[in-house]
C-alpha cells in the first residue's frame, strides 16, 4: 500500500515537473512518510527552548506559548525522545491544571514558577483515552508561570524535585 502511494505520488510530481530526479523522489517520499505512519511532522516555526538542569544536562523543549499549543501540548504523540520535551508558558502565574486527554505516553509534569524553581512534580502521570471528560486533572499547590512535560521517569532520572532551579535558554 505504501509503496503504491509513493509511486502515485511520484507520477503525479513527475507529470507536473516533466521529470523526477533522486532529489525529487526523496522531497516526495520525506513528505509522505509521516503522513502514511499517522503521526505529524514537526512544524518548521516550532520553537525549541533548552531547559538544563543543574547537573549540566540539558532538555530541548518544544515551546507551548500560544492558547492553541497550550490546548494541544503532546496529545496524540506515540513516543517522547528522554532528552525532549514540552515547555509550557503562561502570561501569569496561577495553579495551572493539567489532564491527559489524547495522551497516549506517561509524561512527568513538572510545575515551575517566575523564578524557574520547580514547586510541583507529578511522577508517571499514565496516558487518558477516555472518550469524555473523565480523565484526572493534575494541578500544583503552588502558582507557577511554567509546565515541563518529560517522558516519564526522567524527573526522578535526572534529580528534579520540589526547589530545584532550572536554566532556560532561547525564550525571553
């Protein structure tokens, strides 16, 4: 089935462009893949934001600044990268409440506040695929003006806790 769409794909391209060489075979074939497995591609304005932790490692983190990419954060993603993530910001800082809804992998939520001081974790937070509102919400007892989501087990693998402070580079 696959390879029958490729090659529909490719006689159209060819038909268009009066030939197909290897580079426009491979454009075809990038641009497909992520389509035909169901998952997304990654968006070209996506905005990556280094979170490191005071240990050294750093977490590239895609950055949900936006009502839309807030709403959405990693529903639907079939795996999270251990060195990935979400970062999540918030014009004020407030008890943010997070739940699984369309989440399909255990995610660690970590709540941070203005000065980048973890206040909240929630370890092994499992996937929802409940089909109404009914999954748990998740939510801090202190403000924060940030959510980290990781994959789960990275908060324990790489020490964070309640008071540890995070460095983030690339965002204002």
């Amino acid at each position: 089935m696959l390879v029958s769409m490729l090659r529909s794909s490719v006689k159209r391209a060819s038909t268009a462009a009066g030939q197909v060489g290897p580079f426009m075979l491979v454009l075809v074939c990038a641009a497909l893949l992520p389509v035909l497995a169901g998952s997304e591609p990654t968006s070209s304005d996506e905005r990556l934001v280094s979170v490191t932790t005071p240990a050294g490692v750093t977490i590239l983190a895609e950055l949900a600044d936006t009502t839309e990419k807030r709403a959405r954060g990693l529903m639907f993603r079939e795996s999270l990268p251990k060195d990935r993530g979400m970062l999540f910001t918030f014009p004020d800082p407030q008890h943010w409440t997070f739940w699984m809804k369309n989440t399909r992998i255990p995610l660690d939520i970590i709540w941070i506040d203005r000065n980048r001081k973890i206040v909240h974790v929630e370890r092994n937070v499992p996937g929802c695929n409940r089909t109404d509102d009914g999954c748990p919400q998740y939510q801090p007892n202190e403000e924060a003006s940030y959510v980290l989501e990781l994959a789960a087990g990275m908060a324990d693998a790489l020490k964070l806790h309640r008071g540890v402070k995070l460095q983030f580079q690339g965002l204002q």
